[in-house]
C-alpha cells in the first residue's frame, strides 16, 4: 500500500506541475485574477484545472490496487466531473444542469451497484421503505457533491477538508477491516496530497469545479458504501457528521440567499462562512483556511470515536451548527458596527 500510496502522490505532483506549465505557456484552464467575480480573492491569473491530476492518479492508484469498486465509482462519477471540467475550460454550464449531472452519477452508482442508504440509523425504524431510500441517497449523494465546491475559495480549503475527512473514513475502514473502502480512502488521500502542496498555501494551481465535483462525489459514495456495507457498525449520522462543514455550508447558503436576501440560491455572493472570516478577521487567503481546519481538527477527530452512536453523532452534528451560526452572526455583526 506504500508504494501505491507514493505513486499517486507523484503522479497527482507531476501533472499539477505540467498543467500549470500548459496553462501559463499556453493560456488553457485559467482563472484569471482581473475577472470580477464575487467568490474571486486572488490577483495572479493561475490554473484552475488540478483536479484533473487528482483524477488520474487515483485512476492509476485504483488500477495498481485492482480495486474494482474505486474503478466503477470513478466512471460513474464522469457525468458531473465532466460538466465542472467544461466549466473550467470556459464552457458555461449553468449550476442546475451541473445538479442535475451530480443527480445522474448518483443515480448511475445505484443501477449498478444496487447500493442505497437503507436505514437513518434509529432502532425503531430499521429499514426505510426502497423508494424512500432511493430518493433520498440520490438527494445526500448529489447534496455533498456540491457542497465540496461551496466551500473552494482559499488555497487548501477544500482540499485540505477532504483529505481530513479521507483520514476519518480511512481511519473507520481500517478498524472495520474493509480493504476495499481503506484502498479507495487511502488513494483519494495521497492523489489529493500531490495537489495540497501546490495549492496550499501559495496556490500555484486551483482545484476547479471538476476536482472539487470529484473529491465530493467520492466522499459522499464513501460515506453511503461505508454504511450500507456495515450496517449497526457504522451510523449514517457519523458520515453526516464528519461532512457537515461543506454540507451546512449549503444548507444555510441556501436559506441565506432565498429568505435573507432574496436572491436565486444558485447565484454566488460575497458572504459564504470562509469569504466573511477573510474580509473581517483575517485579510489573508491561507490564514483563512487555517482559521476553518484549526477548528475543524478536533471536532474530526472526537467525531471519529463515537462513529457507531447515532445520538452523539447527532449531537456533535447540533454543537458544531449552533458554532457556526454563532460565530457567523458574531463576525458579521460586531465588524459591520
């Protein structure tokens, strides 16, 4: 596993290096700093197609694995990877259609694997009825898809909350000896590495919509294979627990954009929980995402030995909102005074 491991952290290393060459030689899959755009906080124009090295590598490290169920779950993944790749290239998709793709990859890991999260985790109610668990793994599924790429912003966020999450779930498919998930964990993790370095804290290349898409994808398909596969081991409220950052980032952007300012939830703005910690704290792009995974750190790591309690999980998952909800309010607030 070593050497698969440091295989696909060169191979996700040297892509990165090479697009970030192609890109300034050749003008391809920029992000230019001069664009005016609400979730822009960068001034040098610089490559934003690295997910596509996290990608191959772990294409590669899943092949050295012969890990089939890595292999399928990164097929199935290709209708929305793709669409946020066009959307890098300079191709506009527009934000539904892009939810509509992670719909179709949700969908595409079912009819082939017949996997569904088939219980919330609750005694009295063991199984849900199929097509309540149908729907509503291919609305989790599609839901934190997305959310990864909320939260891309500042060098090493979300790259640097998935491979925390990644060590969590590794951590879990060790200790349940399921070589098949830990493979998969444990590719994502050092594909992503090679990238964390270059993107973290200078950001020498960005993730993009496809790499965000893809990283949210596999993790949410982690969190459900993880539950359906050990069923009474594993509460689904754990896995809801160790995404909730990026997932209640969606949520509560959602409420904000509709109700609060009365705005199309798909339209982007100024005032994500990580935009508002750098213009009113820290005014530095890798200082914000240190403030985010300093707090994260602990809550990951306590999230992790209650993973088989629905009710802790539950209540780590409350604690952690009414943090957020608080110290948004608090930052908003007191610096707009």
């Amino acid at each position: 596993m070593g050497k698969v491991g440091i295989v696909t952290f060169l191979i996700s290393l040297i892509v990165c290096l090479f697009l970030i060459k192609l890109s300034k030689t050749k003008g391809l899959f920029l992000d230019r700093g001069s664009n005016n755009k609400p979730q822009r906080f960068h001034k040098n124009d610089t490559s934003r197609i690295g997910g596509l090295a996290i990608v191959l590598a772990f294409l590669t490290g899943s092949l050295l694995f012969e890990n089939k169920l890595s292999l399928e779950i990164s097929i199935f993944s290709l209708p929305v990877v793709i669409g946020g790749f066009l959307e890098d290239s300079s191709i506009k998709v527009s934000p539904k259609i892009r939810l509509l793709l992670a719909f179709l990859s949700a969908c595409l890991v079912i009819i082939f694997t017949g996997v569904v999260l088939k219980t919330l985790g609750f005694v009295p109610f063991t199984e849900l009825p199929y097509i309540a668990a149908l729907l509503f793994t291919i609305f989790a599924v599609a839901g934190v898809t997305n959310s990864i790429n909320i939260i891309d912003g500042f060098n090493g966020l979300a790259s640097g909350f998935s491979l925390m999450a990644l060590a969590v779930f590794a951590a879990a498919s060790y200790q349940l000896h399921d070589k098949v998930l830990f493979e998969i964990t444990l590719t994502l993790f050092f594909s992503t590495s090679g990238f964390f370095i270059l993107n973290f804290p200078l950001g020498k290349i960005f993730l993009g919509d496809g790499g965000a898409y893809f990283l949210g994808f596999i993790l949410a398909e982690l969190s459900v294979f993880l539950v359906s596969r050990h069923p009474g081991k594993i509460s689904p409220w754990f896995c809801l627990a160790v995404m909730i950052y990026p997932v209640w980032e969606v949520i509560f952007s959602f409420y904000r954009k509709r109700f609060l300012r009365n705005m199309s939830p798909f339209l982007p703005d100024k005032f994500h929980y990580h935009m508002l910690i750098y213009r009113r704290l820290t005014k530095s792009n890798y200082k914000t995402t240190l403030y985010i995974l300093t707090f994260l750190i602990p809550f990951e790591f306590g999230v992790f030995f209650f993973k088989y309690r629905t009710s802790i999980s539950i209540l780590f998952i409350l604690f952690f909102i009414m943090v957020y909800n608080m110290s948004y309010y608090a930052i908003f607030w007191c610096r707009k005074k």
